[in-house]
C-alpha cells in the first residue's frame, strides 16, 4: 500500500499515465473509423493491492462504472480465429487482455506479439491448460502456471511484456496455487460474465448472452474465447451492440514504478447496487436461452472445455484438430464434460431447464427505435424490446 505522499504523488500522476501513449483511441480518435466503438479508459491497477478479481470467484472485481465492460480472451492464440479476432478489435480501435495458454505461444509466438503490439495486454492461462487443475500436484500446478508466463514471454521477447495477471484454466484454483500466484505478485483473474462460447452453440447465442449477462449486471469483465469460430462469429454482434447500447470499453493494464496505479478506494473493487438499467435494445430476436440466466457459475470442466474426442495430451493439438474438424464439418457431437456421465449430464441439463422455466420470461418481442428510457429499480429483470438483425 502506498504511502500518503506515494499516495498523492500517484494521484497526481495517474491522470498523466492514463494520456500516455498506452491510452487507446476513443471513438472519434480511431484512423478510418470515426463511429468505432473505441476504448472510453484505461485503468492501471496494483496486482499485489488486489490479488483475486471476478465476481464468478471472488469478492473483488475491477473498479468498473455502470456501463463500463473489460472484454478478456482465453485459450490462444491461434489461427485463423485469433487474428481474425484482433482485426475486429483493431478495426473498432478496441483494447482487450489477453490471457495466452504457453503452449500455444510456443507454436505461434507471432500471434501474441501481434497482439501485444496492437496494444492488448498479455496475461497468461497455464503452460498446457490442464482441464482439472485442481488434480494437479502443487508441484505440477506451480509449474503450470510458472512455465506459461515463461513461454508467453519468450514469444514477447522478454519478461516485462506480459502482466502479471493470471486465470487459472477452468477457474480451477487452489489453495495452494493461490499463494504461488500471489507469491509471484501475480493478480488472479477470474470474471464477471460468461459467455459460454465454449459451449457447443451458435454465434449469435454467445452474443445474446453475453449482453443479456451484461444487461443484467450492468459491468464486468467478461470472458470470452479466442479459439473457437462461434466466438469470432459472435465478437461483431457484441461489439456494435455495445456501441448501440452506450457500453464503454475499458483497458486494464498493470502498475510498474513508471506507471502508478489509477487512484481508488476499496469500496470500488467491491460488487454494489447499481443504478437502474436502461431499456436495452437486443438486436438478436428470437433466441431462447435454454439455460436461464441464473446460472452464472460453471463447474470447471464445464469451462474452457474440449471436446470428449479430444484427449488432453496436447492442448494445442486438441484445439487445432477441432478447428480442422469443424472447418470439414466433422464435428457433430454434444458438448459433454469428459468428467461427468452421459446419465448424469442429461440430469444436470433437465434441472437447468427446469431452473430456467422457472424463471420470468425475457419480454414480449416488440419492434421499436433504440430506446433510452431510464427505468427505476425493481426486482425483476430489465425489460427487453427486440428486433431482428439482418
Ligand atoms: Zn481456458
């Protein structure tokens, strides 16, 4: 914790980083795109002052406003969807972070320098991306974590281009694997907002989601994937609807001596009430979320699963070889954990359903200009005025 002259200092000079050259365009600001979506802030935080962040997880979340989104992506990189995902982001002058598997950057090492030049922050997601990290031996699971960041910073040429934030592979910690992390002055990431673009659903399902989730908690990190062709199929519909619905994106980059932390109190990084929920405009009609919307939390084999086809021996293989599988059409199977039953799954997708009946209806569909209506608080969940993309 700064001290208070630290602490005035870094007020001070927390204004000046954010108009450094890491701060991305804003709208108006991005070269042959003056209605992009853009990056509205950049927030510098201290990793060892907020170790565990994500409300999916953790207590602590990133001291984000109403309306304010940090897009994250997982897994890669990998061709043809990474870089297809950065030039989307590119094109709408948009800053994510990243969080690279080693492996992955040990065979395409261009890709993650490509997006840390483009301005993305580079965390990392283990060496090999183990499905049940929390199987692993402390051991296996400290040099899990510590391999990864070492072959990520390799491809970057250096250690001091990849933060030290950290997402455990299927958000499956440990005690132990913690305190390496926080030995290592590593921030954990967990997040705020899934997506379920792991899931075995189309494009435009991920994006409902995603902004119904979003619509609903009204900020947060949100977790996405960039190895799988739903995800880039879905990343433009996410981001003209946040453009659409008055969303900000924010950057989030780590503190070092040069760059202080962005100035905040600890009542920021604490979930809160928030103020009422505009009217949102879904431009995805049509689409039934058959798994409600309470259901928030994921087991980890659930998260950033693989195909059962798909042995683990190799992450990268896996993932390369669905990718060849889907692009021949190959690929028709359910996605189900490899850990659970067939029996058991079917049971744990009924009680989904059933949960999600349960649930009040998502509004009547209505076609309607691009509402701005401030409602006042209430107890159920915002209404939703919808019409059909084309
Ligand atoms: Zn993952």
């Amino acid at each position: 914790m700064a001290s208070g002259l630290a602490r005035i200092v870094s007020l001070l000079a927390a204004p000046l980083a954010l108009c450094g050259g890491m701060i991305a365009a804003t709208a108006g600001e991005c070269p042959g795109n003056p209605s992009a979506l853009g990056t509205s802030r950049t927030i510098v935080v201290d990793p060892r002052e907020h170790g565990r962040i994500g409300t999916m997880d953790y207590a602590e979340t990133l001291p984000l406003v109403d309306r304010e989104v940090v897009l994250t992506f997982d897994d890669g990189p990998i061709p043809p969807h990474t870089p297809k995902i950065l030039d989307m982001l590119a094109a709408e002058c948009v800053r994510a972070t990243y969080f690279i598997v080693g492996e992955m950057a040990r065979e395409y090492p261009a890709l993650v320098r490509r997006a840390h030049d483009e301005g993305h922050t580079i965390g990392t997601h283990s060496m090999n991306h183990p499905i049940k990290f929390r199987a692993q031996s402390v051991e296996r699971g400290n040099m899990q974590i510590d391999d990864g960041i070492a072959a990520t910073a390799k491809a970057l040429g250096g250690p001091d281009k990849v933060a030290p934030f950290f997402r455990f592979p299927g958000f499956g910690h440990t005690a132990a694997a913690h305190a390496h992390a926080a030995a290592q002055g590593l921030q954990v990431w967990g997040a705020d907002i899934p997506a379920d673009d792991w899931h075995k659903i189309g494009g435009r399902e991920v994006a409902r989601r995603a902004l119904n989730r979003l619509e609903s908690k009204g900020k947060g990190i949100l977790l996405l994937h960039d190895i799988h062709a739903r995800t880039v199929e879905a990343l433009p519909i996410i981001l003209a609807e946040l453009k659409a619905r008055g969303f900000r994106v924010v950057h989030v980059v780590p503190s070092s001596a040069e760059r202080p932390a962005t100035v905040t109190t600890m009542a920021q990084w604490l979930p809160h009430s928030r103020s009422a929920p505009a009217v949102p405009v879904i431009l995805i009609a049509n689409v039934q979320d058959p798994e409600g919307e309470s259901l928030m939390r994921r087991s980890d084999a659930e998260l950033c699963d693989l195909s059962p086809a798909m042995p683990q021996a190799s992450f990268r293989t896996a993932v390369r070889k669905r990718i060849q599988m889907a692009t021949a059409g190959e690929i028709n199977l359910p996605y189900i954990d490899p850990g659970q039953p067939k029996a058991a799954h079917a049971k744990a997708i009924e009680v989904k359903v059933k949960a999600s009946k349960q649930e009040p209806a998502n509004g009547a569909k209505a076609k309607a200009p691009p509402a701005k209506v401030a409602t006042a608080a209430t107890a159920s969940p915002p209404r939703v005025e919808m019409h059909a993309v084309h």
